[in-house]
C-alpha cells in the first residue's frame, strides 16, 4: 500500500506520431519592418509572427538579434507542441515540461527564468524534447543531422555553443524542426547526463582534440577530417552499441548516412560498394556471420556489423568505411577518404547463457541460441588477376592436416617495394617462403556456376591432377573476387560426353557429373561427411526450370533424379539420427539452458570446481561445470558448461535467470570477481506454431520479401526469411512466387506449396545492395493467374525505404487484377518508411502491419493466414494484449498523471479510464483522448488524499459498444 501524497522519483514518457505539419509560409499579415522579405530568415520568422510563436513590438518591429529568455523559450515550445494542452502560463509550462525533464534553466531556479539562453542550451533542450539525453557536443552534432543548422564548417566550436540565443535563431530552428515533421513531446525518463551521447558520433575534427583512458588505434594516419564537401556528403556515422565486451563474439551494427556530394539526397535505388576496415582486427560479417571486407549501400545508407576481437586490455578501435569502385560522379568527393567510427573493447568475465528447444512435434524448427562459429574469410591471392589460376595437387597439400590449403600459381605482374613492375610466375604454396598456401575452405567454392562443398572441390581437383599429363601435375581453374571482397574459385568444364546428351545445359550436366562415381559413393556408403555435398546437388536439382528436369528425366531413364531424392533421405536419416543419440532419454520435449563461465578475453573456464543455479519457467536446478573429459554427445556439454534440462517448453518470448553459487572457486576468486552474487538474465525466444486453419480457400499469393542492406538493422537474425517459409506451407496456396529484392528483384520460385519449398528460399538469403521492392511485386503480378474465382494476394515485407518510381504503376495493376497487397515492416518505427507501405496496403484493399520483434511478425503471420484463407478484413492490431504501449501513471508536486499510448493500428479504442483499487473504495477516472494513439488526465492529490490506494492500477480500453477490449495493470510510480 502506498500513499498518493508522494514525490514522484520517475516519470512518463510520451512518444507521439502525428502528421507531419510542414510551415506555411505566407506573406506576414504585418509588415516587419526590420526584416527584410530578401533575407534568408525571412521565410521563418514570418511563420514566427503569423503562428503567434514570437511577436513584433509597437513599431512592427521583429528585434532578430535581441537574446532570448528561459521564460520566453519554455512558451514557444509549449505553443508549438502537439503534446502541450494546459495555459500558456510560464509556471504551468515549466511544471508540465519538468516531468519530462527538459533541462529549462527555470525550472528549479525561478530566478534563471529571466536570463538568456545560450545556443548550446538550446541544442540540448531540443534534444531532451525529443527523446535524447546528450551532452551539447552531441546535442549540437544532432541538429547538424536533422538540418536544423545548416553552417557548412559543421564543427563543434563554428555553432557558437556559448553565444546568447537570439529571436532570429530560435524562428529559424524551429521553422527548420517543424519542416522535418511533427513537433510532439517525447521527453526523458531521467535528469539529463548525457545517457544517449553513444547514440551520436561526433565526426572527426568536431572538438579539435580530445582524450581518452582507452589505449588509441593503432594507425590514425588516414583518420577522416575531410574537405567540407566530404563532410556535408557525410550526414552521420551511429554506432549502435560502441562499447563492446573484448570476447570474439559482442558484435555491433554501425550505420552511416550519407547526401551526395553536390547535397542532394541519394535515391533508395542506388547502391556503392564501400571497403570496411578495423584498426584493431575487429571481424566485419554479414547476417550469417560470414565475413566480409566489402558491403554495399542501400540508398544512403552503408552499415557493417563488427564482431570484438579477444582483448586483454581495454582498447578504442577505429572502423573505416572506403568507397571503392565507384564510377558516378555523385559520391566522388569520397574517393580516397576514410568515414571512421569509433568503437571500444573492454575484457570483462561472463557468465554467458545459451540454450536449445526440443519438440518432436516441432522437429522442422531450429530453436535456440547455439549459432555456428565464427566463419573467417580467406586471404586473396595479392597480385592475382580475376582469371585462369593453376592448381598443384594434391589438394589439400597435406591430406593428413586439418589445413584445408593449397598451392595455386598464375603468371602476373608483382609490384616490388621500390615501385618496380615485373610479370612474372607467382606461385603460393611453392617454395619462396614469402607465398605460403592459401586456405579454400571458407572460399566461395564452385562447379561451373554452382555453390558446392569443400569435399566435392577436393575430389574434382584430385581427380583432374591424376589426369594431369605435365609436370609438376596441376589443373585450371578460374579465380574470381565475389562483391563483399572474397575468393571465388570456380571448376569450369563438363564432360563432353555428358553435354551432349543433355543438350549443353549447365546445371543438368553438373548434376550428372557431380553424382558420378568418380566424386559420391554409392547411397549406403553415405556418411554425415557427405551431408553437405548432397544438399548443394540437391540445391541445383530443385532449382531447375521445368524443361531442365524433363532434360534430366530422359537421362538414362530419369533413374539420377530419383538417385539424388534417395542420396537426400539417406543423408536427412543419418543427421536425425546424430541428433537423436545426443538428446537426453526420458525426456520428450525439453529446454535445454547451458552456462558456461568466460574469463577476460573471451577464454572459457573449463575447470571451475562449482556449481551455478539456473531458473527457468519457475524451476530451480543447480547444474556443476563440467572439466575437459566431457563428451557432448552424451548430453554433458561442451568442456566447462554447466547443463539443466527443463521439461517445459515455453513459445514465444522467456527468461532464464543464472547465479553461481558460493563459494567461488578460490582459483578464479580475482578473476571471476565482478560475477560474484551477479544474477545473469537472458531472454529466450522460440518460435511459436500457427493455429489450425479456421478457413480453406483456393488462392494464389505472392510473397516479396526485401534483402537490401538496411535490413541488416531490423531482422539481424534473418528471422522473416523462416517465418516466411512456415508461412508460405501454412497457406498451402493453390499458386506461389516466391520473390526476393534489393537492388534488383529476383523470383525464387513459383508453382505448388511442394514444388517451392523444395527450394532454397529466404532462409539462404543474405542483405545487400538498395531497395526496389516495387519490383519485386510487378514481377509478382505479372505471374497471377486469369482465373477469376481465385483470390489473389501479396505479401511484402520491407522496410519500405524503396524506389517510388513504380508506385502507381503496380498500385493500378493489383486493383485490375483484383489482389490485394498486405505490407508489414519489422523493427524500430524510425527506421520505416510507413508511407509508402500504408500506401500500397491502403490502395489495394489489403492491410499494413508493424512488427516490433519476432514474436510480433508471428502474431502478424497469423493474421494474415486468417485474412487471406477467410477472405476477412484484417486489423493491422496484431495483437489486444500488446494493445498498450506504455501506460504509466506519476506523482510529481501534488499532481498525479494518467497517460497511456496504444498501437496506432488499434483503431478500434474509443474510451479508455483507469481504476484506483482502494481499501476506501475503488477510484475511476476516464481519461481524455489527447489524439489517435495517447489518452491523458492529470488531477491534483487532493482529489484523492482521503483514499489510501493500492500499488496496483488498471488501465481499461473500450470499444465503442462498451466492450473492454485490453486491460493493463502498472504500478505507480513516486
């Protein structure tokens, strides 16, 4: 039980998505006199004066450079803001805009209400107005970004942070903020520290210098500081999480936005390559955790996620991004420079959780945290060509090693130290010591022009070395570099006697040679080292056109297509049954929670002497950590983890709880110390089933899923492209196309559920490149069938940042074909493009959706199941209970405040109060609806001083029948 009559220690935080109000400018009603119309501040101090902002005097007189008062500021802000209902009373502004912390210097000191504000001042205040708690370096880079100052020099010290704020400043940032969108509250949680300062990266050169308790990178030669035109083409650099624990496994997404060089935005269909480098061998990899040296840009945007490397120390890290291969003259001005970000490694222990799910009726779902280690890149042939290599064999060189390299020579032109250019024979592996072998087995291996496996490489290399007529024996084969900067090393040549007699065609031929006895052994001498070899066969086989497998059919009778079918169940056979014999007996369906303990640097511990509890769905065990004699496939672990198996299995969003259990073991009592009493908490998500089909409908949907870079932000884990593959055999359509885009569109598959999921769809899919996902859905519509009693949809997933060149185009061709267009987004809201997604949902009849995680993009899935098979209109409310998000209710100064804001495309609230449980007798309160989305009252304590109120409050939404449709229970906050 908790008084009302308290003093609020934590407050709301409103986040309001209005229409955008862009400023009409017209001519002012009065004239101002001292501000003539050809000024450059004109435009925005006549929006000023007409929006009543800011006055004119007696004279008609604007006084640009008079300073501005704390007082004078808190009023402008308050009549401008969307969020602000109360009087323009400066005390009822301060006390409303102290709840959300804005740092006013009159709200504690009523003298500062009178003194001027200083331009830096103004930058933080705008920031906290937001939703940003920033130190003014930052605040000041933040309008630099959002073009709310627009001085080209663009540095730290050229803002004039220290100068006095004048009329003229305060019409100009405020006209500009208004023109980027919606000026609406956002406000902080906590007194302003400069929390968010990460957030913001300060390009270089900002401050002039600085300093730093991190040891500095190891080369800042080519640290970018640019001419002006490269900065202005440079619009930010954010770091998602710059510090990083130093364990080769803490990763980090970093994002820079540029303009061209002339200023003007980049179109979401372009895309640059750009090299990334770390200063400290940090691994840059793509989704799948491949690496990568090269990524491409979507539009203006370029991103790469950086993995921390093992460290012993604390170290500042520099990440570059280098254009590379650029042929347009709109980036030009970055030719040669380097964009930098700063990143920081701390070595730190862990107390690191991960986990598996078994269901066997789930069996087809891969659930949990165990992901594949690290894949490195091969080092590139320096002063190779893109061309004919030789190979020596035998491959590898040492068949008794685990090295998987190889000796390879090409005849080149090698540039010396001095500069001098000789074309000679250079040969890796050979005998100079100065070019050892080089490894293939993280390479991009093919045959002809399909992915196979390192076993199927060996053995045709092999193969064709024996054959070898010259001395040393040695073949060709054909070296490429791949767009994120790896080798490709490519076997080219089908037999002939097979070429002719499957007409030329590639991927027929490699089949059958790749399935001869020369390379696979028969089907019951398979074993799991042949799993991978028969899935990239069987990747070729399941992507030929229909007139390539009647080719495939008149070999020898079609038996080889049911050979690779056979080598396929054998090789699924011997996998399940490797994973059988690894689960646990006794136990059907299970959670399977592993801790294992890291020292500093990212090392395991694997003979700690002790125990550690773990909590999961409301079980405690305590599990010992086991020493090197464990054996993993008897259900022990991996030398110096501790395992607990839970017998439930929890779909959707859980947690685990981990705690070592005293004492600690007195080896690692230094080492281990941070972790002592430290309760470890990790969220678990496994992935949940559909429903059962309430409605059977013959339909043809297409499915356009976007696979450019910027992607990378909003679904790291790629976890559209499975959930698109369960959803794709849950509708079962009667017609499917399947359709992945970027820069380019590109159809997957089309025909039967069973014809395409035999594919290799989204799920092998990697970001890259812009976005053009209009592309992809005329493709799809050029695919529908003229069968009029089939309903018809599209399903895209996208954030929406696209080429609008198509719109209307596409919009026009669904409403002539009758299909309707379902659009969902995933991720963070600002980094959307709704409009162009409610655009097209909106004029086809279908419906837009907003997934803020992966539980979210099921609930959508589900829907749409059931909007497509019932042919019902869908809601884009995913989901009554996440109806709310975020209802608090606060005590600040003698007044409490109710304040809930509820998913937008919950258009079905038309009511909302909140009930006060009382020993006394229950209190109810409606709330008054401040717009679409946020509903809010504020009432004096001496409403309710004689109510002793419990710590539980109800928040109660209503439709417009009187139906409660969501319930929501906080705790107030004081």
């Amino acid at each position: 039980m908790v008084y009302v009559k308290k003093a609020l220690l934590s407050l709301l935080c409103l986040l309001l998505i209005l229409t955008v109000a862009t400023p009409t400018v017209t001519q002012a009603a009065t004239t101002i006199r001292d501000v003539p119309t050809s000024s450059t501040n004109y435009k925005a101090i006549s929006w000023a004066v007409d929006n009543d902002l800011m006055s004119l005097n007696s004279a008609n007189n604007f006084l640009p450079d008079e300073q501005v008062t704390d007082r004078e500021l808190v009023l402008i802000f308050a009549k401008l803001d969307r969020n602000y209902a109360l009087s323009y009373l400066d005390s009822v502004a301060y006390n409303f805009y102290s709840d959300f912390y804005l740092p006013f210097n009159g709200i504690y000191v009523n003298a500062n209400r009178t003194k001027a504000v200083t331009r830096g001042q103004f930058a933080r205040i705008y920031a906290a107005f937001k939703g940003l708690d920033l130190d003014e370096p930052q605040a000041v880079q933040y309008l630099y970004t959002n073009d709310l100052s627009i001085n080209p020099t663009k540095t730290f010290a050229s803002f004039n942070p220290s100068t006095a704020l004048t009329r003229s400043d305060v019409a100009m940032f405020l006209y500009r903020a208004v023109q980027n969108g919606s000026f609406a509250l956002q406000g902080l949680k906590q007194s302003v520290a400069g929390r968010d300062n990460a957030s913001i990266t300060l390009p270089p050169g900002f401050m002039g210098s600085s300093s730093t308790d991190f040891e500095e990178p190891k080369n800042n030669n080519n640290d970018f500081t640019g001419p002006e035109y490269v900065n202005n083409a440079l619009q930010s650099i954010v770091v998602e999480k710059p510090d990083l624990i130093a364990n080769d496994v803490d990763s980090t997404l970093i994002t820079v936005s540029l303009k061209a060089c002339n200023g003007d935005p980049i179109a979401d269909d372009k895309s640059y390559t750009f090299r990334v480098t770390s200063s400290y061998g940090a691994k840059i990899v793509d989704t799948s955790g491949e690496a990568v040296r090269n990524v491409q840009s979507d539009g203006s945007t370029v991103s790469a996620i950086v993995i921390a490397p093992a460290l012993t120390k604390s170290v500042r890290d520099t990440i570059s991004f280098e254009l590379v291969n650029n042929t347009e003259p709109a980036l030009k001005c970055l030719v040669g420079e380097k964009l930098n970000a700063e990143v920081r490694y701390s070595p730190q222990p862990e107390l690191r959780i991960d986990y598996q799910v078994y269901d066997p009726a789930n069996t087809d779902d891969d659930n949990g945290s165990v992901t594949p280690p690290y894949t490195p890149y091969e080092d590139l042939p320096e002063f190779f060509t893109e061309n004919v290599i030789d190979v020596y064999g035998p491959v590898p060189l040492d068949p008794d090693e685990d090295e998987k390299r190889f000796s390879i020579g090409q005849q080149t032109n090698v540039t010396d130290a001095l500069g001098n250019v000789q074309n000679m024979y250079l040969r890796y592996g050979g005998s100079d010591p100065k070019y050892p072998a080089l490894g293939y087995e993280n390479a991009i291996l093919q045959f002809e022009n399909y992915d196979i496996s390192v076993y199927l490489f060996e053995k045709i290399l092999n193969h064709r070395i024996e054959e070898s007529v010259t001395t040393p024996a040695k073949t060709e084969i054909m070296y490429m570099i791949s767009e994120d900067g790896r080798p490709i090393y490519r076997i080219q040549g089908i037999d002939d006697a097979i070429a002719s007699q499957v007409e030329n065609i590639n991927p027929v031929g490699s089949i059958i040679q790749l399935m001869s006895p020369n390379y696979m052994p028969e089907e019951k001498d398979l074993t799991l080292e042949h799993y991978d070899s028969v899935m990239k066969i069987y990747a070729i086989l399941t992507n030929l056109s229909n007139y390539d497998r009647t080719v495939l059919l008149k070999y020898q009778g079609g038996k080889l297509l049911g050979q690779v079918e056979a080598y396929k169940k054998r090789v699924d056979a011997l996998k399940e049954s490797a994973e059988a014999a690894s689960r646990p007996s006794g136990k059907d369906r299970y959670t399977k929670v592993m801790v294992t303990l890291v020292r500093p640097g990212g090392e395991p511990v694997t003979d700690y002497q002790g125990t550690v509890k773990i909590k999961y769905d409301g079980v405690e065990k305590t599990a010992s950590f086991i020493t090197n004699t464990s054996d993993p496939l008897n259900h022990t672990g991996n030398p110096g983890t501790a395992v607990a198996y839970f017998d439930s299995v929890i779909y959707g969003k859980s947690k685990v709880e981990a705690v070592l259990v005293n004492p600690i073991d007195p080896r690692y009592t230094t080492i281990l110390k941070d972790l002592k009493d430290k309760k470890v908490t990790e969220e678990i998500f496994t992935n949940p089933y559909f429903s059962k089909n309430s409605c059977s409908l013959t339909t043809e949907v297409a499915y356009v899923v976007d696979y450019s870079s910027s992607m990378k932000a909003a679904d790291p884990a790629n976890y559209r492209g499975k959930k698109m593959i369960e959803f794709i055999n849950q509708l079962k359509a009667k017609h499917n196309i399947v359709v992945e885009t970027n820069t380019t569109a590109t159809l997957l598959g089309e025909g039967t559920t069973e014809d395409v999921l035999k594919k290799d769809l989204y799920q092998a899919s990697k970001e890259k490149g812009a976005t053009d996902i209009l592309s992809g859905i005329d493709i799809a519509l050029t695919k529908f069938s003229n069968d009029t009693r089939t309903s018809k949809a599209i399903v895209v997933v996208s954030d929406g940042k696209t080429s609008k060149s198509k719109m209307t185009k596409v919009i026009n061709e669904a409403k002539k074909q009758n299909v309707k267009i379902y659009t969902v987004s995933m991720g963070k809201k600002s980094q959307v493009n709704e409009a162009t997604l409610m655009q097209l949902a909106t004029a086809t009849e279908g419906a837009y959706f907003h997934a803020l995680d992966n539980l979210q993009l099921h609930q959508v899935f589900q829907k749409l199941v059931d909007a497509i098979l019932c042919k019902t209109p869908s809601s884009s409310c995913i989901n009554p209970e996440d109806l709310f998000e975020e209802a608090v209710v606060s005590l600040r100064k003698g007044y409490i405040t109710m304040s809930a804001r509820v998913d937008e495309n919950c258009a079905n609230v038309d009511k909302m109060n909140v009930r006060f449980k009382s020993v006394s007798g229950d209190v109810q309160f409606d709330l008054q609806k401040r717009s679409d989305r946020v509903y809010m009252l504020t009432k004096t304590v001496q409403t309710m001083q004689d109510f002793k109120v419990n710590n539980e409050i109800e928040f109660v939404a209503y439709d417009k029948d009187g139906n409660i449709i969501a319930l929501k229970t906080v705790t107030i906050t004081n």
